[in-house]
C-alpha cells in the first residue's frame, strides 16, 4: 500500500513542473513536461491499484529524469523514493496470494534498488519482510506435503520451518503428526516438547497416544501380547484411552497375567461404561475372579449380566456353583 509520503510527493509534482519550466528551455521543458506526465501517470495508476503499470510509469520517468539534467532533480529524487517504495508493495501482493518465488523475486529486487536509492526504510522493512516470506513458503510447501500424505517430506519441512520460528504452533503440532503417523514415535516423543512450549501439548499426546494405541493393537492382533502389553500401558501415559485399557486387560490376560487383566479390564469398563462389549468384559472378569478364588467379585460381576441373552444362561450357572 503506497505510503502518505509517496501521496505527498505526487501532489508536489506540478508545482515542481511549473518552477523547473521557467528556467528551462524549451526542448528541456517538453522533455520534462514529458517525464512529469509519466510521473503523473503512475500516481494515478496507483490510486486505481495497478501497481505493475505504476512502477514501468516511475521507471521511465526516472531513466528520462536522469538525462534531462538539474532542471529534473526533484522528479528524479521522488521517483527515487516511488520506485522502491512500490516495488515492495508488489512483493507483500505477491505474498498475500502465495506467489512466494515471485514476490522473493521481487522483494531482493526490492532491497537491492532501495539500497541504490538510498531508501533507507524501504531497504529494512524488505530485508525484514524476506524471511518471512521464505518462512510462509516452507509453511505452505510443508501442508501441501501433509495433505499429500508425504509425511516424511512434511516432517522434514516442518523442522525447516522449526528451526527458523521455534514459536510456530501448527508446525510443531504438525511434526508430531507426521512423525508419529509415520511410525517414527520416539522422534515424535522428543518433538513433544517443542509443541508443549507452543501450547499443542496435550494435542500433540494425543496424537501420540493415538499412534500407540495403533501399533499396540497391530502387535495384539500378531500375538506379541509383550509389545502390546506395553504399547498400550504406554497410551495412557500420553492421554487416558478406554480402548488402550481394554487392550492392556487382553494381552494380560493372554499372557497369563491374571491379577493385571483384572486390573486394565476394570479401567476400561470405568472409562466406557456402555461400550458394547461391556457385558463380555464383566463375565470375563467374573471368571478371572473366580480364578483367584475371589467368591465375592466373580459373583458380583456375574450378577451382572444374569440377563444378558449371550452371557446370562453362563452367568446363572457359575452363580449357582460358586453358591453351593
């Protein structure tokens, strides 16, 4: 957006046009009348938002600025001003709608006139701005790397953009996710703490726990009841899952680790009291009690699906043993 300085500068032209043709002579005058009305000219494309055409009008004004000599100055100090000063207008423009080549492009073009021109202000805020720029490209290039399920190229992206804004949440949060969506959950474990300082702590455990969750039901459904077991215990580590309890009570129990079944079984009924396979876990905790010779919680949890039609007909009858 062109700055009130650069507005202030267009308005001086004609005072300045009127001046300098009265000592100029009359082929200087045409020549400067000339390169006011091109000066003239990209003011007015600047009020219309035509930045591109602004900016050819300044820079042929300049160039003819230059050649007429000293009856030229003030025109060609405001173009000085102008053309950089427009030149990053067209790079922020260029950024706001993701043309990042194009508006790096522009911005080192930016910096390298203003540094000529000795535009001092225009020269810091680009420099300032360049890094950004690049920090919003391997922003964007990382998502667009996410939602192609690249995640070994998101991961990598998102620590690029890491290393240069440590306090990006989304790309902390997002490194977590492509790590341990990828199987990496020991890097996604050390990324935990980047997304915790940026506040995506306890979504990041989640994600996590999720993934946890993921292998340690895989390593059940293979039998290595060992790795679920601890998979599992490991979820509620990160964010407390009904399902991580159910299966830590069954790779106990299949690794005859009774007293733990009993103990993971319970925590899954208390986290989902209504799940649909409620009735089946109590009457397997009615048996597990009643294999530790614990008369009193196997027949409270068969007392408990008396009247369930799959598990009821079983219930009734190991009540009616343990009560002889």
């Amino acid at each position: 957006m062109l700055n009130t300085k650069l507005y202030a500068m267009m308005k001086k032209m004609i005072l300045v046009l009127a001046t300098a043709l009265l000592s100029a002579g009359i082929m200087s005058a045409q020549d400067l009348a000339q390169a006011t009305e091109l000066y003239n000219n990209g003011a007015n494309a600047l009020t219309t938002g035509d930045k591109v055409s602004a900016l050819e009008y300044f820079q042929k004004a300049y160039e003819m600025g230059k050649a007429i000599g000293d009856e030229a100055d003030e025109l060609v100090k405001n173009c000085k001003q102008a053309i950089p000063t427009v030149m990053l207008s067209i790079a922020k423009e260029l950024s706001n709608n993701q043309e990042y080549d194009k508006a790096l492009e522009q911005i080192q073009a930016a910096i390298t006139v203003a540094k000529d021109f000795a535009v001092s202000e225009v020269e810091e805020e680009a420099t300032s701005l360049l890094p950004q720029i690049e920090l919003m490209k391997d922003m964007d290039a990382a998502n667009d790397a996410f939602n192609a399920k690249d995640l070994t190229g998101a991961a990598a992206l998102y620590n690029k953009v890491l290393e240069a804004d440590p306090s990006n949440g989304p790309a902390s949060i997002r490194l977590v996710q492509c790590l341990a969506n990828s199987g990496q959950i020991e890097e996604a474990k050390k990324a935990l703490s980047v997304a915790e300082a940026n506040g995506q702590g306890e979504n990041a455990k989640k994600v996590i726990g999720g993934a946890l969750l993921k292998v340690a039901a895989s390593d059940l459904k293979e039998k290595k009841f060992a790795e679920a077991l601890a998979n599992a215990v490991q979820v509620n580590d990160y964010t407390e899952n009904a399902q991580a309890f159910l299966v830590a009570g069954q790779a106990s129990q299949q690794l005859k680790k009774n007293a733990d079944a009993i103990k993971y079984f319970e925590q899954y009924l208390e986290a989902a009291p209504n799940a649909k396979n409620a009735n089946a876990i109590t009457f397997t905790l009615g048996a597990l009690y009643q294999g530790a010779n614990n008369k009193t919680k196997a027949l409270e949890n068969y007392k408990k699906v008396v009247n369930d039609p799959k598990w009821g007909v079983q219930a009734k009858q190991m009540i009616d043993a343990l009560s002889k």
